[in-house]
C-alpha cells in the first residue's frame, strides 16, 4: 500500500465553533400527552455522525403512538421523543469515521498525482466518506449486526432492532440525533433535505415492491390504499416500469390524485352488504375490481403483484382474490394482529404471501437514486409543513386527515425554525464564505473607484482589484471544497479566476517596479539623452556669456 493511503490521522478536526448548548425534543407521555423538553446531547462514538436534524415527516405509526399510547402490540410505556422519518446536516464526525474522509481524500490526491497503485486508491476512494456540513437522510434503525438474521442480510428482521420512536428508544423529533455513519446517507446536490426526509417511508416502498415482491418490468400492480405508503408504492412501481398500476381505496379524492400521480386505474370497492360475510363480500369485491377494470383472473394481463398497505381484513382478503396463480402478496399495511385468509386458494393456486416490514439491504440507495434520476417524483406528495413548536398541531392534522380548509393530508412535514438552522455550523460556515468574505474581497472596487477620484491613476486601480479578486475566488475555493462539499467544477473555476489575477498582479508589480516598464516602452535614456543635450547647451551658453 502506498504511504499516502495508510499515513490517515486518528481523526478530521470537528469545527471548533461547534458547542451545541440545548437539545430541544417533543416528548410523548402516553396516548394524546405530549410536551417540549430538553434532551442531552448526543456523544458521538468513534464509528457514529451526529445529525442536527432539519426535517422530519410523520408516519403512521407516530399518529398510532399519539393517539393510542400503543401501536399493534407494543406499548409506549414512558417518555419517548416521535419521528423517525427525517434529514439534516452532519455536525459532527466520530474519531473513525473522520479518519476514513482523511484517508479518502489522501487517496483521492495521491492517485491524482500517480503516486498510489490505482486498484489500492480507487478501493479507498470508492468508499463513502462523510464530511461536516453534508446533507443526509438518515436510516433509523440501528441493529446488533451480529445476530444469524443481520449476518444473513435480513438485517431488517434483527431482534436486537434499536429502531427510534419504538419504545423504549427515542425518535428524531429534536435537533440532534446520532446514528452509526453507514445509517446516514448524503443526498445528491438535486434533492432537497424535504424529500430527504421522505426517503424513509419511500424505502418501505422499495422494500415491498422491489426487495420483497421482486416486481419486474411489464408486471401488473394491484395497491391496496391510496394513503401515503401506497401512493409511494404506485410512485416506485411506475418509476421501475410496471405495465399496469391499480389503486384501491374507499376515498375517491384519494384516487383521484393517485390517477395523477402514478396509477393507471383506480377502483372505489363495492360495498358490502348487510349479511354478507367478510370472505363473502372480499370475493365479491375482487371479482367486481377484475370485471371493472377488464383483468383477466389468470394468464397474460392478470395481477401479478399485489401491495397491500392498509392492514384492513378485508382489504387483504380482496388482494389474495384479486392475484394470478403464482402470483404475490406482499403484507406491508399494519391491521389487527390475527386476520381470517383464504387459505384454501392460496396453497391451491400457489400464491406466496409475504410480509414486507421495513426496509433492508440496498433500499435505501435504490430509493435515493430513483429521486435522483426523477423516475419517482416525490414533490406532490408533500401537502403541509410546520414549525417544530407547532408539532401538536402537525399531527392533530395528519390523525384528522385533512386540516382546518377541508384539503386532505397526503405527506406532512416538521421543519426546523430558520434560527435553528442558522445557528448550525454548517449554516454559519456556509454564510461567512459566502455572503461576509466574500463581499469583504469586493470592497477592493469602491476602494480603486475612490483612488480615481481622488486623481490616481489606474496603477491604483489595477494594484487593488487583482489581489481582492485572488482573495474572493480562493475563498469560494474553500467554499466549493469544504462546504458544500467538493463541488469540483466551482472549485476549478475559481482556481482558475484566482490564478490568473494572481498571474496579473505579477505583471503588474513587474511593469511598475521591477523594471518592466521600461523594457517595454525605452523611453527613459531618450529622455536622459535629451536632458544631457539640454544641460551640454546651457553649459555653453553660460561660457558664451562670460566670454
């Protein structure tokens, strides 16, 4: 291995600056009790990030917790800060995890300067370094990862699962919030922190769709619920080119949005009748979806997929009606914990259920990337946002399903107040490059305008302008490279403007008192010659006169 890989420091200095003084939380007592208290400050482990937290949505199970103190079988038994669905920016970087973006960029130099094997160096560059000031989603479920399941690559069904905003563990819901480094993920320049936060819920989408029910291109897609998860699951199957997208739901605002944004059909279920059964009436209603929508029961054209994400008996019952021979039913929706199936078709056709909790392996990066390319466009979803100290009214909202004028909530969000993002690190480090130096390198254009005035020529002009210009682009320089970071183009043309007033002042200083003027433009012996002549003249002169 090169020295230049293996000579990493311990750890990339955290900014000084950064001494975080409260850590506000909104805190769940039990059901419909909640209150705003201060939590401690998260200490950063050498392999963790700290987070300071600037997004966050509310899930289902939040709204569950709120309203009931308890979600399926599980008990809010204490305090517990809500939220798990959120992103922000690093602050602060355990002692490894800065050494790894030490030792990622010594590689990145080293390779760049042919002085590391490149398969070595592209190994260590390859891998992803994290940096104060980045933005982030954030995975928030830490496993014990050495368990048979998170060994296997189910690491989503660990036992040891420390999950937040799963009692006894702590949500998102305050302004800083540790996770280990490879649980948060930085987003691209093009996605804004907002639908960062919505990537959480986006990966149960993936995972049910993709992961669990192996949707392949051309398949046909039946979606139980229009709430936020499954118009989610229409976004994904749409974005990995399912052939059909159906949408079920008793609400037909619901569908209709779902018919804008992603389904090709929607289907508002026929209602039950007054002595029909559940089995009875969800065999009904799954004949009814296929004769409405023109679906063949089986073969070519017939449901191949079914994503149930209401965790209603019946619905579950309808979807296990609705799917093809051979076909998949992937459980993602949380119902009552014992629900009646038709079980005699499912073993007589073949059909696999399966549940779909959470996310796994490579769902998050799927999700990020499908954003990212724009193959799932997550801007419609976002229907209402608050402020952190309007919290209880933010979820009063989301367990009403629609706010105070009647519009109905798809995707609500908590943003943190513009004070609090302005006394974060980053923002500050990003102002002071930006919009203090920068300005500050510009006053050298009032100064050379004031030196014209006052009768100087434009030796003081040109002697002001090209060092306060070098000393704006090299701070943009700092700016591209730390701050946002490595944003390689900005920091090359910077670069570039830097050096070439750099190469100007050089001139400068040459022309006016190095000598180079008078290379240039020989005019200084004419003139001594002329004054020699002069002097020759009235040297005679006066002999004359004596004479």
């Amino acid at each position: 291995m090169s020295s230049a890989l293996a000579q990493a420091p311990e750890a990339l200095p955290n900014p000084p600056t950064f001494k975080p003084k409260n850590n506000p939380a909104f805190i769940l007592h039990g059901a419909l009790k909640t209150s705003y208290e201060e939590l401690p400050v998260p200490d950063v482990g050498p392999d963790e990030v700290l987070v300071e937290i600037k997004k966050t949505g509310i899930c289902g199970s939040d709204v569950h917790f709120y309203n009931t103190g308890k979600m399926g079988l599980v008990s809010c038994c204490g305090a517990m800060c809500l939220g798990h669905e959120s992103s922000g920016l690093i602050v602060r970087l355990g002692a490894n995890v800065a050494a790894k973006a030490v030792a990622a960029d010594k590689a990145s130099d080293a390779l760049a300067n042919g002085k590391a094997d490149k398969a070595t160096a592209q190994s260590v560059v390859g891998k992803r370094a994290l940096r104060i000031g980045d933005k982030v989603t954030l995975e928030p479920g830490v496993t014990c990862r050495m368990c048979h399941d998170c060994r296997g690559g189910q690491y989503q069904i660990c036992e040891h699962m420390a999950f937040a905003a799963y009692p006894p563990f702590d949500g998102t819901l305050q302004r800083y919030y540790k996770l280990p480094a490879d649980l948060v993920y930085p987003l691209p320049e093009s996605v804004d922190l907002v639908y960062g936060a919505m990537m959480e819920p986006l990966s149960v989408a993936v995972h049910a769709v993709a992961n669990v029910g192996g949707l392949r291109t051309g398949q046909n897609v039946l979606i139980m619920g229009a709430g936020p998860v499954g118009l989610l699951a229409m976004g994904v199957a749409k974005g990995l080119g399912a052939g059909r997208i159906i949408g079920v739901d008793i609400n037909q605002d619901r569908l209709n949005f779902a018919k804008s944004y992603a389904a090709t059909d929607t289907y508002v279920p026929v209602k039950q009748e007054a002595n029909e059964s559940r089995p009875e009436y969800s065999l009904r209603a799954a004949a009814d979806l296929l004769l409405t929508c023109g679906i063949p029961a089986r073969g070519p054209g017939s449901i191949d997929l079914v994503i149930d994400a209401t965790g209603a008996e019946v619905c579950i019952q309808m979807g296990l009606n609705a799917v093809r021979p051979g076909g998949v039913h992937v459980q993602t929706g949380f119902g009552p914990p014992d629900v009646q199936v038709p079980m005699f078709r499912i073993i007589t056709n073949e059909i696999t259920l399966k549940g779909g909790w959470r996310y796994g392996n490579g769902d998050y990066p799927l999700a990020i990337d499908l954003v990212a390319r724009g193959l799932v466009n997550l801007e419609p979803l976002l229907t209402h946002t608050f402020k952190f100290e309007d919290a209880l009214e933010a979820f009063e909202v989301t367990k009403a399903g629609k706010d105070k004028d009647g519009n109905f909530v798809i995707k609500l969000f908590i943003m943190a107040a513009f004070i609090n993002w302005a006394k974060s690190p980053a923002a500050r480090q990003y102002f002071f490059s930006t919009h203090f130096w920068g300005p500050v390198a510009n006053w050298g254009l009032p100064i050379a305008a004031l030196a014209d005035i006052v009768g100087k020529d434009e030796e003081i002009i040109s002697g002001v302008m090209s060092p306060t210009m070098a000393a704006y682009s090299m701070i943009f320089m700092r700016f591209a490279w730390r701050v946002q970071p490595r944003n390689y183009l900005l920091f090359a043309c910077h670069a570039t403007n830097a050096s070439a007033q750099l190469v100007q002042e050089g001139r400068f200083i040459n022309y006016w008192y190095l000598g180079g003027r008078e290379k240039k433009h020989p005019v200084g012996s004419k003139v001594e010659d002329a004054v020699g002549k002069v002097k020759e003249g009235v040297e005679e002169a006066k002999k004359a006169v004596k004479a």
